[in-house]
C-alpha cells in the first residue's frame, strides 16, 4: 500500500505559488517586530566573541607590557645620567 501525500488545499497552493519574499508573512500588512537575540556561550555581556576577548586581553597585556619596558628604559637613562 502506497502512502500518498494529501492533496494540497487551495491556500496551500496559493503559498507554493507565491514568491519567497511573501511566504514568510503571516497576517498580510503585519509590522512583525525583531525577535530577542540570545549571547551564545562564548560571548561576554558585551556581546563580545571568545576571540574579541582574546584580542583585547592581548592589546592590554602589550600596552602593560610597554609601559614597564619604557619604565626600565628610563631607569637606566636615570643611572648613567647620575654617574
């Protein structure tokens, strides 16, 4: 015995017949409104990914890393200026 599938009403055909951009909509005229977005596992609550974060850790860690080695420079700039 065969399954067929049943045949499609007429508001069925109507939408398998309509462009893509209009099957989507479902009260004619309807605004619709944006759906809430969730932060996926890796985001913090900036929204910022998993590798944003990483960037910006690594742009702070050689900032940091920076201003101790101009401290060091200006240390010894300061040593062979007192001899």
């Amino acid at each position: 015995m065969k399954n067929n599938p049943p045949a499609p009403d007429a508001q069925t055909a109507a939408w398998d017949t309509a462009p893509e951009s209009e099957r989507w909509e479902p009260l004619p005229g309807s605004p619709g409104h944006q759906a809430p977005t969730n932060a996926s596992a890796d985001e913090d609550g900036g929204g910022r990914s998993a590798n944003e974060q990483l960037i910006e850790k690594g742009i702070a860690q050689a900032a940091a890393n920076q201003s101790q080695q101009a401290n060091l420079a200006d240390r010894d700039d300061q040593k062979i200026s007192d001899q």
